[in-house]
C-alpha cells in the first residue's frame, strides 16, 4: 500500500461548486440555487477549492454538456449575487443615509425658496425692509400671503407642506437610527448619529474611524485647510450640532468634541458588529461626556 | 468585429442602456465605452465567439453588455452593491453573463467559480490597479491576453500621465507580465491608456 494513501486525505480532496472528488469518487450536489449558492459560500477562502473543470462535471454527471453547465452557473452566480446585496443592506442599511441626505436636501431647498420668496415680496411691497424686526418662518410666510400676488401665496403653500414633510421625515430619520445605530443615537441623537454615517459613507465605514477622524466629520474644508496650511485645526465638524457641544462655552467645546467623538467610534463600532444597544456603556459615556463639558 | 461603415456594433438584444440600433445592431459607442474607443483606434484583441473573459470592473454592464454579445461566457466582477444591481438586470437578458459580487483584489472569493480564460478585461480605475491585475493573472490560459484600462489620474494626478504610464509598465514587468502595447485612448478619453499585456 502507498504509505502516502489514507495518511494525507485531504490533498485527495477536490472541491468544485458543483461536487466534492475523493480519489476516483465524486458527489454531485443536486441543482439547487440555494444550495449551490450556500456551498460557493463555503468554499471562498477554502484551500482545497478548485478552479472549476465543466468537462469533468459533464463526466461525473452532473451535467451533460457544456450549455447546461453554463446555464446552472449562471443561474446559480445571479442568486448569489442577489442575495449578497441582500446581505449587504441587511447591515450597512442604505436606506437610512439616504433618508438623512434627503432630509438635508429639503432643508436647502426651503431655505431657498424662502430666500426668493421674500425678495419677490419685497419687490412688491418696498415699505418692507428686512432690517427692521420682521417676524421668521410660519408667522413671516403669513404676513407675505396677505395682499401679495396669487403665485408668491401658492408657492408658500408649498414651503408649508415642504416643512411638514421635513418634520416627518425627521422623526422618521431618528426612530431609524434608533434602531439600527442604537448607541450612537443614545450619545448624540438620532440625526446626529445618522448624519455621520452619510458623512462616513455608511455605517460600516463609521464602524471602522478612530475617534479623531469622527471629530471632524463634515469638517473637510477646514481639515484639509489645516493640512495644506498653517491654520489651526478644526475642533469640530458634525459633531458640533450635539447640544453639548454647541451649547458649552468656546473654550470647553473642543474638549466635548474629542470625548463624545471617542465615545461614538467605541459606540459604532458596537452598533456595526453587535447591532444591539449596550446600556452600561452608554450610561458611563454619557457620563464621561457631561464631565468634559464641566469646568475643572 | 462587426462594423457598419464606420461604426461599431455588436449582435444581440437592444435596449440594455438606451444604446441606438442600427439594421438591428447595437451601436457601440467609443464615447460610452473604452474598449469601444481601442476598436475604434484600430487596435485591441478581436474578441471570437469562442473566448471566455473576466472582467474586472463590470459597473453597471454596459461593456460588459457588448462584450457578451460576441464571447461564448463573460465572468464579469464587480464590488458595489449599486452597479451589481444593474449588473443583474443585465445578466438576466444574456445567459453567458455570469455575476460576481467581489473585490477583484481577492481573487480567492471567486476561484471557485472563474475557469481559465482566454482574455482578462480589467477597467477598475484604483491606484493599485496594477496589483489587482497581476492577483488576477492566474485565471489566464498562458497564450491569453490581457487588457488593461489605465487611469494615470487615478494613481497620481501630480505627475505626467506618460510618467505614470511608464512606472505601471515597469511595476507590471517586474510582477511577470508584459506589456505589447500602450495605446492611448484620445481623443474618446483624454490621459487613459489601454496596455495590451500577456504573462512573460
């Protein structure tokens, strides 16, 4: 008997997508999508996979010619792809950085249309001067609708619906991040934490920054100012809109940047992998990042 | 390749992108597509029916659409959820269009599934391109051919596209693969060249 036999069974082992060979034998897997897909699965990064060989898959019999077998990976590969995208979105939820930029995208256009609103008022009533106390948002659209044109009152109508819409869409941002950045939306809430994610480019990437880089998110022109430059860099990006952060006096603000931004990178980082929220952590971090805002 | 007057076309269902017809043609654009844009330059691998390709970088099928049209099965990879999804749109129209969602810089996801090829396409604009081509040169038959979409912009805008151009070719001898030709792609696509490259 060849000593090498029985002692090195695995370097006998081949495994294809489609059948395992042992020595001259071969197992055939049925054909299944699912199972195929589950096995190609399996086998990436599988040291005894194997370059598929349709001839011999035609001489096991797991196909009888090359057309089929084209046709079972084809059908197999567009499974698989389905299902990794799937996959994808199951963790790194798209929806919700889409929903966020959405959010900030009405915002801009009604601070726009609110802009051109009043000029076009102005333009019809020159008594009225933005430098004397005029009134802001709903209590101002009301004042223009009086005895201004029919179009400028349609227009606002539309500013008001685009206000209620936004207020919907951002609590529905909030009660989203909730679920899928749990402790992230604890430590800075749920718009914050969800704005981050769209400035990282997902919630992964987020899951992957050190608390430095999460500091100045959304600060790009200002760090690269201060790269390239002899500025002084930035204390704060996204992070700045946490009441905490803007609401401490200037001098503190930098240090409550630099705590909460450690404390979101540990918190995406749990959210990214463990996708639950970590009661015990938040409540030291929060504890951690109100103690920053303290004078010493 | 199949050319009506000075256009060129490929043979297959219409309507993959908006792509015009012409006597039941498919237009293939040199403007849309870079490997159009080599045909059109006069240079390039004839693609025959027979061929099995990779292509690394498929996006959103648009290519990789025509490529089908004239090659017996393309394993088309491409890493982005986004594009993969109209990747699949594509594949479901063409049978011998084989969806891989992976990072072409690890090739070991997708052995299980890419058989040796005769032509590699590769158009993934990163700057270690170079690498991902040479990880990706063991799916190749041995007198295969490779070809290479390099983006000079993409490894180093500070420097001369010919410099960098230069550097790739030299990077890529040094990991075992030669380069035949470089064509630059203007005037369809101005500082992208297309190596044409084999194994040494």
């Amino acid at each position: 008997m060849n000593p090498n036999e029985g002692s090195y069974p695995l370097l006998l082992m081949k495994s294809y997508w489609f059948l395992d060979r042992e020595g001259g034998t071969c197992h055939a897997l049925p054909h299944d999508q699912r199972i195929l897909a589950e096995r190609i699965k399996q086998l990436e990064g599988d040291k005894t996979a194997e370059t598929p060989d349709w001839e011999y898959a035609v001489k096991c019999g797991f196909v009888k010619n090359r057309g089929e077998y084209l046709d079972l990976l084809h059908a197999t590969a567009l499974f698989l792809a389905a299902d990794r995208i799937d996959e994808e979105s199951k963790v790194d939820h798209p929806e919700l950085i889409l929903m966020v930029k959405m959010l900030d995208e009405i915002d801009t256009v009604i601070n726009l249309l609110s802009e051109r609103s009043v000029e076009w008022y102005r333009a019809l009533n020159p008594e009225f001067s933005r430098k004397s106390e005029i009134p802001r948002g709903r209590k101002l659209r009301d004042l223009m609708r009086d005895g201004s044109d029919e179009a400028l009152g349609e227009i606002l109508d539309e500013i008001e619906q685009l206000t209620k819409r936004r207020s919907t869409l951002s609590g529905k941002v909030s009660a989203k991040a909730a679920e899928f950045l749990p402790n992230c939306s604890a430590l800075a809430g749920g718009l914050v934490a969800a704005r981050l994610a769209a400035e990282a480019g997902g919630i992964r990437a987020l899951a992957l920054m050190p608390g430095s880089a999460i500091q100045v998110l959304g600060a790009r022109n200002a760090l690269f100012c201060h790269l390239s430059t002899a500025s002084p860099p930035p204390k704060h990006g996204l992070v700045y809109q946490y009441r905490g952060v803007h609401g401490s006096r200037k001098e503190r603000r930098g240090k409550v940047a630099r705590v909460l931004a450690a404390k979101l990178a540990i918190a995406a980082k749990i959210d990214y992998y463990r996708g639950e929220s970590d009661p015990v952590f938040i409540e030291k971090a929060q504890e951690t990042i109100l103690n920053a805002g303290r004078s010493p | 390749m199949i050319w009506i007057g000075d256009q060129l076309v490929s043979e297959g269902p219409g309507g993959v992108y908006g792509e015009r017809m012409i006597q039941g043609y498919r237009l293939w654009n040199p403007r849309r597509s870079k490997l159009a844009a080599l045909y059109h330059l006069g240079k390039g691998i004839d693609l025959e029916s027979h061929h099995r390709v990779l292509y690394l970088g498929a996006a959103n099928g648009t290519t990789v659409s025509h490529v089908a049209d004239y090659v017996e099965v393309v394993y088309a990879v491409e890493p982005a959820p986004r594009p993969m999804q109209d990747l699949i749109v594509v594949a479901r129209q063409r049978k011998n269009i084989i969806p891989i969602m992976a990072d072409a810089r690890r090739p070991e996801r997708y052995i299980p599934l890419v058989e040796k090829v005769d032509i590699i396409y590769q158009d993934v604009a990163q700057p270690d391109q170079a690498e991902i081509l040479s990880v990706n040169s063991r799916f190749l038959v041995s007198d295969g051919f490779m070809v290479f979409m390099l983006k000079p912009r993409s490894i180093d805008v500070t420097r001369t596209p010919a410099h960098v151009a230069e550097e790739v070719i030299n990077e890529l001898s040094t990991r075992g693969i030669r380069t035949e030709e470089c064509v630059w792609l203007s005037p369809y696509y101005p500082d992208h060249a297309a190596l044409i490259c084999k194994i040494s």
